[in-house]
C-alpha cells in the first residue's frame, strides 16, 4: 500500500505543477508575448513525462574470470520505463527490467532515479545523468543503488531514441552493471 500511495503522491503533484505552470493568465490576445523561433524548434521541455522500452544487457561481477569475459553468464532482456521533467533539465523516471532465462518472478529489478539532462541547441541530443536505488527480486531479494550515464537523441517532437549504462551496487550479492537501448515517446 506504501508505494501505490507513494506513486500516486507523485503523479498528483506533477500533475498539479504542470497544470500551473501551463495556465495562462492573460486576458487579451494582445497582452501574450510573441514566442521566439528559438522555442518553437525546442524539441525538450519542462513538465514534459515520457514512457520508453528498451532492450538490456547485464554483467555482473562475477561475470569475469582470469581469462578474461565469462560469456554464459551475459544475460539479455527488456525494460519499460516512466520519466517526468519538471524542469527542461531536472526530472524522476522509474523503471523494471525483466532477463530472459530461469526466472521465477516476471519483474527482476525496478529502479528509480532523479534524472539531470543537458539538451544541446537544437539538434536534438541530450546528454544525461542519473542516480537512485531499487530493488531486486531475482535469485536474492536486495535493494540496489547506484547510477550512469546516457543520451537521448529526439528525431521528432515526441519521439527519441537511447542509450545508457547504469552501474548497480548490491547489498547481499555482487555489483551489476546494465546497458539499455531503445525508444522513448514523450508528451
């Protein structure tokens, strides 16, 4: 019950902010100022919420030995995630991967992070970094943090792909690390 409440705290307030920062005040054609070129071909936005999918790659630690990569234990699988921007720059995402393989849970590992993003002009890249803690449910249940980097290139006004890799540190078992790539659809 904590965290569908938590979830739902979180929704209602970007909801409100948005709805505020979105309201117009004005009472005449007359009295809004002209928008800029500039914002017009602004592809990222503040109050700006996005859901993506992605295919993932995970190495854990124990993943290397003397000779070098220990290939069978690279596993492969797929995430799906939600962010919300308040700012152009400062926003929150969560997001669950599941691996392919012997799993008993659908869902291995959700993770949440405060998002830090650098649009770059108008060309659509964006750099961005990130960092928070979840927790994971397959093989040993433990709560990971940690954080990484990545870059979101928006071909469109609402549409982006990306990349990024996260490094994850874990209580009871080995560190991990993650790479994603995939799409995004903004609104």
């Amino acid at each position: 019950m904590g965290i569908k409440m938590g979830i739902l705290s979180v929704v209602m307030v970007t909801g409100i902010a948005c709805s505020i920062h979105a309201q117009d005040y004005t009472t005449s054609e007359q009295a809004r100022p002209e928008r800029s070129s500039d914002s017009d071909l602004d592809l990222y936005h503040d109050c700006e919420f996005s859901i993506d999918g992605s295919a993932v790659g995970v190495l854990h630690s124990y993943d290397f030995n003397g000779n070098g990569l220990n290939r069978k234990n690279y596993r492969f699988g797929g995430d799906a995630g939600a962010n919300v921007f308040f700012t152009k720059y400062i926003g929150i995402g969560g997001d669950a991967f599941a691996l392919a393989g012997n799993t008993v849970t659908f869902v291995d590992t959700v993770t949440g992070n405060l998002i830090f993003r650098v649009p770059i002009g108008n060309t659509g890249l964006a750099p961005y970094v990130f960092g928070g803690a979840g927790y994971q449910f397959e093989e040993i249940d433990q709560i990971v943090g940690g954080g990484g980097v990545g870059l979101e290139l928006r071909l469109v006004q609402h549409f982006s792909i990306f990349a990024d890799a996260r490094y994850l540190a874990a209580v009871k078992q080995s560190d991990y690390g993650f790479a994603r790539l995939g799409v995004r659809i903004s609104f």
